[in-house]
C-alpha cells in the first residue's frame, strides 16, 4: 500500500511539472495532432490524385493544334498550366531550375506532326512531377484535340497496316474533323473503371498510416523529455536525497513509468480524435483493439524512454543520445517517409523498430479490418521492449546507489 | 548514599574506524564519528578530505570496506528500514521547482513511507519548524536562495528524521537568510534532532555545532567542542587583525611579515597574527606600521576562532 503511495507520488510530482510547464505541455499534447494533421494532408494527397503539378509552357510551334492544347492545359482543374513569357526553352527552363514551376513543357512542333513534338523539362528533385505532367499533357490532348490524337495513332500504326489509300485518307480526315467539331466525353475510351476499397474516404490508408507512425514518433519523444526528469534529479541532488531514504529509486521509476504510459494514452487520444474527427478513420468502431495497441505502444515508449535515459552519465549524452535514437528510429521506422517506398532491406531492417511494429498494428486495425491474430505479435513485441526498458532502468537504479 | 548513574544518550549514529578506497585510492583511513539526540556536529574538512564518501557510507549508499555504520544500532547500507530515522538536505537545492514547498513536501512525505493520512500533518509540521509556513504555496523557483535553502531542510525533515544531514546548507545565501538558517538548525537541535553539518563555513560552524570535527586526507585530524580546541590550540593567544587602507608594495609586504602578519583569506587588506599580548600588543602595532608607511584602517583584537584553528591544523599536516 505505501509503495503503491509512493508511486502515485511521483506521477503526481511529474504531472504538476508538466502541467506548469506550459511549453512543455502544448509539445506533448498539442503538437502532435497537429503534426499527425500535416504529414496525413502531405501523403493521403501524395497517394491520391490530389496532386496538381505547376507546369511552364512555352508554344513554339503555335500551330492552331497547340494552340488548343495549350488553351485546355491552362484551362485544366487538374493542373496548373502557365504561359511563360517569353515563349522560349530557356525561360521554361528557368522556371523550373527556380522553383517556380513543378515541370516544363515546350511544345516543339504540331502533335500532328511525325516525331516527338513535347519536350518535358523535368527537375530530378521532383522526379514524380514530370511523370505526373506528361500523364496529364496526354489527356488535355485526347480531349482537345482529338484529331491530332487519332492521325498520331494512324501514323504509328501505318508501318503495320501500310500507306492509306484516297478513300482512306478522305474518311480520316472525316473523322478528324467530327472529332474536333465535337469532342469525345473525358471518359469515353478509358480502359479501367474504378472500383475504391471498403468505402473509406481517400487517403484513409494513409491517414491510419500516419496516425501510428506520429504516435510512436511522439510518445517517444515526450517520453524522453519525461525520462530525463531523471538526469535532473541527479543533478539537483533529489536522486541523492531519496537513494538516502528508505525507498531508494524504485518508486520514483516506476511512478515516472506509470505517468509516462498515461502521457502517451492521452496523446494517443488526441491524434486519434483528430484522424476519427476530420479524417473519419474509424476509430471508436475499433475500440477493443485499438486499446490495447495503444497500451502497448505506450509502455514500449516509456520503458523504452527510461532504459535509454537510465544508461547515461549525464542529461547532454541523455539529450543527444535520445535525439540520435528518436531520429534514427522515425527514419528507418516510417514514422517520416512510408514503409512502402523504402527498399526491401530496409523495411526488413524497419521490423527492429517499434514504430514499424506500431505503424502495422494501426494500419492493419484502423484500415484492413485485422482481428486479434493481425496484432498480438505487435502487442508482445511493444509490450516486451517496454518492460524490458524499464527492467533496466531500475537495475540500473539499484546499482547507481553508489 | 547511592551512586546517581550517569545517562549516556545513546548515539543515533555511530561511525567506527571506517575505511573506504576507490579502487586503489584510500579515501576514508579509519574514521570514527558518534552523535547523539540533539547535538550539532559540524564535519569540516578541505575538498577531497573525504567528506562526500563518508556521507554516503552514513546514507548507506557504499559499504565500508573496514569498520561499520550503525544507525540507531543498524546498518543503513543492510537493513534498508535503519534509513527510516535519516533525513538529508543536499547542498543543491533537491526540490521539483515546478512544485509549491507544500506539494514538495508532500511528494517527499510519501517517498519516504508516510502514509498518505499522515502527510498533511507532518508538512505542516516541517513548514513550522523551517518556518516556511508563509511560503507554502509558493513554487520552489520563485522563493528567494534563503528560502529555497530552508525548504530544502524542510523536504529532508519531512518524515521526522532523529539525524539530519546538513550538507553545505549555507552556499550562495546572504547574512539574514543564514541567520534564519542557523535559528532553524538551533530549532531542530532543541527537539532533539541530531544534525550533521557538513561545511565549509567555519564561523556557521563555530556558531552552531556543540562538537566539530576536521577531517583531512580521510582521517578525523581533530574533533572536540570548538572553545575547548581554540583553548586547547592557542591557550592565552589572541588574534589581532590589521586591515590596511592599502594593498602594500613588496617592501610593506616583507615589513608585515617581518612583524609576523600573514594575509588573512577572507577579505583584501586584511593580516593577521596570533599574540600572547592581545591589545598592548595591537597598540604597538599600530605605531610601527603607520611608522613605516602602512596606514591601518582599522586594528581588532579578538579571541582565536575555528579558522585559526582550521590554518594551523592544515600548517601541522603540512609540516608532518
């Protein structure tokens, strides 16, 4: 019972700190919502097809053919097409080597025309940009201009099919000029239709994704700051007072423990009210997984925190140790960049991070309907490297007596 | 007729020839330390006498490698619960700043073992006897340095210590703020607490502890009630202080040493010397010196002090 009273003393010591440390307290709680908001705006977009790529155009050719085009691309909802003043390679160039645009496009001749008659000028620092661009060039050009459309196609196949005869060629021209009098619907001749996954808005995938990976990313680092609360205890010499005593440490890391679990459930709470609020992400219908996972990320953070905090001399190689470890483990977890577009080895190497682990369990709950046999080996992994952090700190603890 | 027994209190601590290395460095060389209810032991020593290590066997926090720690009769570094009766202020101020003194307090009554009933009581108990009472509900980091010092003995007293150890409690507080500490430290002796003082300040020392001890080289060089060592030490010598109104040149320095006048640590233009002939000797002091150039602003007479003391033990140790 006293034990018990002792370590409700220390969450209570480190929840008043914390409550008086306004700073402190908008980075635990408040930043990461706000960043989870950021980064699942940044990458639902980045998958879907809310990308609008900046494009600079210049009209060499200004034929009455790319004069459409260039009309509809500048007209297109789907881009954001620029005229470049003067209409020159170099001043596309300069638009894209600035910045300024995504990509480059220079019509050099007539699409009628034999040959190549685009130029995309990419920036390889945008390296989707260009793809996306020349994706989106095409299909301006299919709707404004479907007769250079179709007499490119008949050029390419006519190595097959040999020279047109007149009444051929008479017929195309028909045809073209049907198709530029009246142009096809946007859809008309798309090869797919489209069917979207368990009816969840676009991006959920994502945003499941990112509310793990901000979590973890989070939890950790407030349960850093929390853990070297340690480091000042030694220094102002409330270590000393209490190894002195009759307690010793242990209390004092297993209350700091027990706060650090409940800091990390609160900030769960908050970025997953967040995602259910402006996401729609299912959350409250996943609760009876959703808890547990949550549990178990929160004590991996805090052991974890503790273990690490508790095997340094000093608060600056805590602070550097833990800023190193927290980056490090976000990288090659996925809590910055998505596991799906590391290479393999990397994310066989991502599985010796909680926040692969945490990232997983999430997605798998939130996204892909997982039941118990989906996440208890996420549960076992988090939940052990959390004990066995704070298995740690308190050895080290009763050691540090001297 | 009977014979009325002589009660010996029985000491709350007692240290016997302990010894302690650092690998193969001797730190502690068979220290041997009592205190008993309501005594004021003062621990002096330079840096690197042993204090700190002897702190920490008493705290039970390094096992002697020879000689034992008793605490109330039981070893503080086996039986856990010996630490009961064994509060500590360290000399930093070892308090959460966030934290009012009262919620400090409180957090520290319950480390300690105090069940959760019993901690108002015994905070309101420790706010009075540190007299903190005023600045309850203040936090630890808005209290001036005086304040912060007297809180940080009311952490260490909290859960009613018979021994409480004082390290340093006096660094970086003004006069009035060390008075308030030293009437806090008196308050303690008188209901019985024990308290060691381990500290640099030799005139605290001499101000408070009934009993002072010098610890050098991890050996206790000298230990006693302080008039009796001043007496004991210099027997009818007085110390006479010459504060000059100027730093001298070489010559005067060399004529202030010719008249047996050494420079004083505590303040600049200060020199002293012991004599026999206290006054009629700073009388004629006075006229040599003034005869020579170097003007006295002022020339004091007085008894021998701790420091004295302090210096000459360090003089034998170097001599040896």
């Amino acid at each position: 019972m006293i034990g018990l009273e002792m370590i409700l003393a220390m969450v209570r010591v480190m929840a008043l700190e914390l409550w008086r440390d306004r700073a402190a307290l908008v980075m635990t709680f408040l930043l990461p919502p706000l960043v989870f908001l950021i980064f699942s705006s940044v990458f639902a977009g980045a998958t879907g097809e809310d990308i609008k790529p900046k494009l600079a155009v210049a009209d060499l050719a200004q034929t009455e053919t790319t004069g459409r085009l260039l009309k509809a691309l500048l007209a297109s909802s789907e881009i954001r097409a620029e005229a470049v003043t003067p209409a020159t390679i170099a001043a596309v160039r300069a638009r894209v080597k600035s910045g300024q645009a995504d990509a480059g496009l220079v019509l050099r001749a007539d699409p009628a025309a034999a040959g190549r008659p685009f130029l995309i000028i990419a920036d390889p620092g945008r390296a989707v940009a260009a793809p996306l661009a020349q994706a989106r060039v095409q299909q301006a050009l299919v709707r404004a201009a479907p007769d250079a459309a179709l007499r490119r196609s008949v050029d390419q196949i006519r190595p097959a099919i040999g020279d047109l005869t007149a009444d051929q060629v008479d017929n195309l021209d028909m045809a073209a000029s049907i198709l530029r009098a009246k142009p096809p619907e946007a859809t008309a001749g798309d090869l797919f239709d489209r069917e979207d996954l368990l009816g969840a808005r676009k991006g959920g995938a994502v945003i499941a994704y990112y509310a793990g990976a901000v979590l973890i990313l989070f939890a950790l680092f407030s349960a850093m700051q929390g853990a070297l609360g340690l480091m000042d205890e030694r220094r102002s010499g409330v270590a000393d007072r209490l190894l002195s005593g009759v307690a010793g440490m242990g209390p004092v890391i297993t209350g700091k423990f027990v706060f650090l679990v409940g800091q990390g459930l609160v900030q769960a709470v908050m970025i997953f009210a967040t995602a259910q609020i402006v996401y729609g992400v299912a959350v409250v219908g996943h609760l009876g997984l959703w808890l547990p996972t949550t549990l178990a990320t929160a004590i991996c953070a805090a052991g974890l925190a503790l273990g690490l905090v508790s095997i340094c001399r000093t608060r600056e190689q805590a602070q550097m140790l833990s800023t190193f470890v927290i980056l490090i483990l976000a990288a090659i977890g996925g809590s910055m960049v998505p596991r799906f577009l590391m290479p393999a080895w990397l994310q066989t190497v991502g599985w010796f991070t909680p926040h692969a682990w945490v990232i997983d369990a999430y997605q798998g709950i939130l996204w892909r309907d997982a039941t118990l046999s989906g996440v208890y080996k996420a549960w076992g992994v988090l939940t052990a490297s959390g004990v066995v952090g704070l298995a740690l700190a308190q050895t080290l603890a009763r050691l540090s007596r001297r | 007729m009977t014979a009325t027994p002589i009660l010996t209190p029985t000491p709350i601590l007692t240290v016997a020839g302990v010894v302690h290395a650092y690998g193969d460095k001797p730190v502690l060389r068979g220290v041997d330390l009592t205190l008993t209810p309501g005594e004021i032991y003062a621990l002096l020593g330079p840096n690197g006498a042993g204090k700190t290590t002897l702190i920490k066997t008493i705290c039970g926090r390094l096992r002697p490698d020879a000689g034992t720690v008793a605490l109330k009769g039981q070893d503080p570094a086996r039986v856990p619960a010996a630490r009961a009766c064994l509060g500590l202020a360290p000399q930093e101020i070892a308090l959460y700043g966030h934290l009012t003194v009262a919620e400090n307090l409180a957090a520290f009554a319950s480390l300690a073992g105090i069940a959760a009933k019993a901690v108002p009581a015994a905070v309101e108990r420790a706010l009075t006897l540190t007299r903190t009472v005023d600045r309850a509900h203040v936090p630890i980091r808005h209290l001036s340095g005086g304040y912060q010092r007297r809180a940080n003995i009311a952490a260490a007293i909290v859960h009613q210590p018979s021994l409480l150890i004082l390290d340093e409690p006096t660094v970086g507080v003004d006069v009035d703020a060390r008075e308030a500490l030293d009437a806090v430290v008196r308050g303690l002796r008188d209901i019985g607490v024990a308290v060691l003082l381990v500290t640099h300040d030799l005139e605290q020392a001499g101000a408070l502890a009934d009993r002072v001890g010098f610890l050098r080289d991890g050996r206790m060089m000298l230990e006693g009630e302080p008039r009796a060592l001043i007496a004991e030490a210099f027997g009818v010598q007085m110390e006479v202080l010459v504060e000059l109104l100027a730093e001298p040149d070489a010559a005067g320095e060399l004529r202030l040493a010719a008249e047996g006048l050494v420079r004083a640590t505590r303040r600049a233009h200060l020199w002293t010397r012991l004599d026999v002939d206290g006054y009629a000797a700073a009388g004629r002091l006075d006229k040599r010196l003034r005869k020579a150039g170097l003007i006295p602003r002022e020339i004091r007479v007085r008894q021998p002090s701790l420091q004295n003391l302090f210096t000459l033990v360090a003089e034998r140790k170097q001599a040896a």
